[in-house]
C-alpha cells in the first residue's frame, strides 16, 4: 500500500509538467465499453515518465476549456501518437491542448483505446470508435460547453494523425450508433501523419490496427488518401521531410488526394524535424502552430 | 525616445532613397549579347513602372546589402512574367528590398524574353543570361561582400521555371565561359511553372519552346526531370487555389527533390492564388520569414 501511494505520489510529479484537463476526465461510454471483452487482470493501464500511457481499457476525453473571454466557440479533439501502441498523451496531447486554450479553442485530449485482441472483439474499428464517440459527445454537449457544433475539428499525431485522418475520411459510415449526431469533423489538423496503410505505411502503426496479414481491402480501407471525397473537411498537414519514421510522402499522398477533391487544404513541409517533435520542431525557428493557428482563424474557427 | 525613432526613421528613409538611387544596371554582356540576331527597328524594351517587356540587352540591377548586416549571401532574382514579360516590381524589387532587410544581397535578372526575333535559339535565351548572372555575381563576390560559395537563385512564375532550370542545368553550360561555376548554392521558387507536361502552365511553355516542340523538349525543360542528387538546397511556396499555375508543379519538384534526397522545404499556402509576391494576403503567416529561417538553417 505504501509501495503505490509513493508511486502514485511519484506519478503524479512527474505529470505535474503537462496539466491533465481543467476538468475531470469524461468516460466515452458511461454504461459500458461498446465492443469489448471482458479486460484481462494483466491488461492495466499506466503511464511512464515521460507520459506514455498504455493499455487504455477505458477510453476517456480529458477536457481543456479555455478562459470563458478568450472562448471562440471553436473545440478540438487530440489523438496523440504512439503507433497505436501508446499514447505519448503529454507532448502531443496536453501541451498541445494549453496551446489551443491560448487561442481560444476548447479543447479534448482523446485517451482512446489501443487496438488489442485482448480487450476487443474488433480491434480495427475500436480507435476509430473511440474518435467518433468523441466528436458525438462534444457535439451533444456543445451548448453546455459553449462550444458551436459546427466547429468541432479533430487533430492528430502519427499514428493518431492516421486516427484522425480516419475519421475525417470516415465519417459516412459511423463505426457507433451515432444516434443522428454526426461524427464528421469540421476540421482537420494532422501532424507528421501516418496516411496510407501500402507501400509508404509505418509499418508498426499497420500491424497494431490491421494485423500483419491484412486482406488488400482492409489495406485500402485504411489506407485514408484512398478515403478522401469532396466531403473531406478543410485539411491542414504538417512534417518534416527527413522524417525517419513515417515517410514524408504520407503527408503529400493525403495532399495529392485532398487536392483533386478540392477540399481546401494547406501543407507545410520542414526540411528538418525528425519525427514525432510535438508543438516545437527543434531544427527550425518557425512555430507551426502559430501557422496552424492562422489557418483556423481564415477558416472561420 | 520619439527624437530616436524618427532620427533611426529618416536614416532608413534616406538608406533607402540612396539605394533606389544608387541601382546602377550592369550589362550581363559588354562585348556584345550572345545568340542574338541584328535587333529589328520594332523590337524595343519597354517598361512601365511595375513591368518590363522587349528586354533585348539583358542586365543586372544590384542591391548591396548594407555592410553593417550583410551575411555574405547573394541572390539573383527571376521575376516573372510568362515568359512573355517581367514583373519587375511585385517579382523583383519587393524581393530584392526584403533579402536587404536580412543582409543578403540581391541581384535582379531582367532577362531577354524568348522571341524569334532577337535570338538564334530562343530555347537557351533566359537561361543564358541566368547562367551569366550567377558568373557575373560571383567573379564581384570579393568587391561585392560575397561569399562565392552562397549565392542563390530565386525566381516567381516563369521566373521560377528559369530558376528550377538554372538549379537543374548547371552542367548544361549555354555560356561561352566555362571557368566560373553556375551552380547556384540554394534556390527559392516561388509558385513556380516546373512542368512543360499535362500540368504545365501553357503561355510559359509556348513562349519559351514553342507551339510544336518535340518531346525531349518537353522533357528537357520539364525540370521535375532534371532533378539530381546533386540540384541544390530548395524551398517552394505555393498557393493550393493557385488559378493559373497548378500547384502539381510544386508537388513534382518536391517529389523529385525527396527521391534524388535534395534537402528541401515546402509550404503551400491553403489560398493566395498566383502572382501573391512577397506577401500573400490571404494568410497572416509570412512566407518570407520562414524562407528567411530555412536559409539560416542552410548556413545562407
């Protein structure tokens, strides 16, 4: 007891660093985990050091409202990245969530499920499901929140880039009973994405959602720059050319499809960055999230 | 405070005028203007305040950076125009301007337009006097304040197209001297023409090779193919509702540069249309600040 008080007490100095919501967290499904198994005893959620969550079994939106004068009406969901095996929740999750309070969006850091067999009777669709219960929750709860439901966006990282690029792309064939809400996003903002699940594909990010053996249509489902149609939502992609982890022709797949869609879209490629660099790419003065910050603002959000 | 400001204010006004004053064109050839014909009597530049058409003797109008902050970087700039004129304001001096403010020297290229009429072989006429300027540029480079081996090439539009040919050509030598490099160290294209294939901007290609030009022409002059490991360091900007060049152009440099590994940057703005110059009013952002960052990161 006194070994999990002082880790608990040591977790919780460690998170201090990123502030973890300005209100508590909002479970996605109150009345049970829609397609789920029975979650194994060895199947516990935690978090590391440096705040990678893992073996989420109940997937929660952590919200961040911003101060009331400064609220747009704007909201943002936030999938962190982590291959779909963690979340790195910190440095793309709740810091990106304060930028956007600044600005005055809301906005969700979405602590989704990681596809699993163990927990799920499907794991394909279950961060899928996860995002657009999201979109449908903040949605329902716009006029309490003070948010405008049609100013919901969704943003991305890595492979919750894939994520969020899924449920932009998605959106026509909810994977929930969305009872009438709908889960399409107003917007879209998608970091150093993982895009297409083919020869370009992050290969752990494809393996953890598809399985290693995926069927071509399963593949080409996943694969988002094949999903894009004139409905796809304004676009805005962001990474770095040397990307060592995810190809940088991800981001320019997902472009070329979005461009003879004509969804209107803007795309910044950094010569430098690495992957997986968060709100401040390191090789480069410029912050992209003041470009993206103007780009949501000439959209009207 | 306020004596200050507008004393440091009338220094810059007065900077300014001189250096607007001080613009002395150098002609690329002072013996005498290669792969030209006798100039017909009808033939003649002509200029308006923001643009120039009929150049038949091409020059080089030089903007020193001021030694104070000059970082030893050069830049010749290729205003646009179809190939059919050159924006010599929106394309050239607002540039030229802009790369003084952060210590890099500018030279605008006012480039012979390709015609039948002045030259034997319109094809290598722009790329010549671009060829000539970077030799020009550099042979000064001591006198100059510059550093040889950081001298760039810009350009906007068709600009751009001479441009991305000028980064990609540089072992195709159109000018008699062959001691002076005319590799460029870095170059900047601007929402520029890149293809002479299905997504070319026609006017620029019929302008530069003509209506009926055969197919390795098009090939020759379609720069996304003229990519090498060996193209320099490149940053584009471009504008998606780009009405008259396709924003493709872009997108097939770009993939040419990743798979040759050319070190590069992209930003396409979401709208500004073409032609948008140093400042795109569509977007609040400033594409020249970030060009300005990726030089710096550059060493330029």
């Amino acid at each position: 007891m006194r070994f999990l008080y002082s880790t608990l007490l040591l977790m919780a100095m460690v998170t201090l660093s990123y502030a973890q919501g300005t209100a508590p967290a909002i479970p996605l499904y109150p009345n049970g985990v829609i397609n789920s198994k029975p979650t194994p005893a060895t199947y516990v959620e935690a978090i590391t050091a440096d705040s990678h969550v893992s073996k989420v079994s109940i997937p929660t939106l952590i919200p961040f409202f911003p101060e009331k004068s400064k609220a747009n009406g704007s909201a943002v969901i936030i999938c962190p990245g982590g291959g779909y095996s963690i979340l790195a929740i910190g440095h793309e999750g709740y810091a990106v969530a304060q930028e956007f309070n600044k600005i005055g969006i809301t906005a969700f850091v979405l602590k989704y499920r990681l596809p699993s067999d163990q927990i799920m009777v499907d794991k394909t669709i279950g961060p899928l499901q996860d995002a657009q219960t999201a979109i449908m929750l903040v949605r329902k709860n716009a006029a309490e929140w003070g948010i405008n439901p049609s100013k919901i966006g969704i943003l991305g990282f890595s492979a919750g880039g894939h994520l969020a690029a899924t449920a932009e792309t998605h959106f026509n064939k909810p994977a929930i009973d969305n009872k009438g809400v709908s889960v399409r996003p107003d917007f879209a903002v998608l970091a150093y994405p993982v895009i297409t699940f083919g020869d370009e594909a992050h290969k752990g990010s494809r393996e953890n959602l598809v399985g290693k053996t995926p069927s071509q249509e399963v593949v080409d489902l996943y694969s988002n720059e094949k999903q894009v149609t004139p409905d796809t939502p304004p676009t805005f992609l962001m990474q770095a050319t040397d990307d060592g982890g995810v190809p940088v022709q991800n981001s320019i797949m997902m472009y070329e499809a979005l461009l003879k869609n004509k969804v209107k879209t803007e795309m910044h490629l950094f010569q430098a960055g690495g992957h997986g660099f968060g709100l401040i790419n390191p090789k480069s003065r410029e912050l992209w999230f003041t470009w993206c910050a103007s780009w949501l603002k000439a959209n009207g959000f | 405070m306020k004596r200050l400001i507008f004393i440091a204010l009338a220094f810059v006004t007065a900077v300014s005028i001189t250096n607007a004053q001080d613009v002395k064109p150098i002609l690329l050839y002072p013996k005498g203007v290669p792969n030209s014909k006798p100039t017909p009597a009808d033939y003649q530049e002509t200029n308006s305040k923001d643009w120039a058409w009929k150049v038949v003797t091409p020059t080089l109008l030089p903007y020193i950076a001021d030694k104070s902050i000059a970082t030893g970087t050069a830049v010749v700039i290729c205003p646009g125009g179809g190939y059919g004129g050159l924006s010599m304001e929106n394309e050239g001096y607002s540039i030229a301007k802009a790369f003084n403010k952060i210590g890099v020297s500018a030279f605008i290229l006012k480039y012979r337009l390709p015609s039948d009429l002045i030259m034997v072989d319109k094809t290598i006429g722009p790329l010549q006097d671009a060829q000539t300027a970077i030799q020009i540029v550099r042979s000064h480079a001591a006198e100059w304040g510059i550093n040889p081996a950081k001298v760039g090439i810009i350009g906007a539009s068709a600009g751009g197209h001479l441009a991305s040919t000028v980064e990609t050509h540089f072992k195709q030598v159109v000018v008699d001297d062959k001691t002076i490099s005319v590799r460029p160290d870095f170059a900047i294209l601007m929402y520029p023409v890149i293809t002479f294939g299905d997504l070319t901007h026609q006017g620029s290609k019929d302008n530069l090779i003509g209506k009926n030009p055969s197919q390795a022409m098009v090939d020759l002059y379609s720069n996304e193919k003229q990519v090498t490991a060996d193209t320099p360091p490149t940053f584009i900007v471009m504008a998606e509702d780009d009405g008259t060049v396709p924003v493709e152009n872009a997108l097939l440099f770009y993939n040419a540069m990743i798979k040759a590994k050319v070190k590069g940057e992209m930003h396409i703005y979401q709208a500004g249309g073409h032609g948008f110059g140093i400042h795109n009013s569509k977007s609040k952002e400033e594409w020249f600040s970030w060009c300005k960052s990726w030089m710096n990161a550059n060493g330029f």
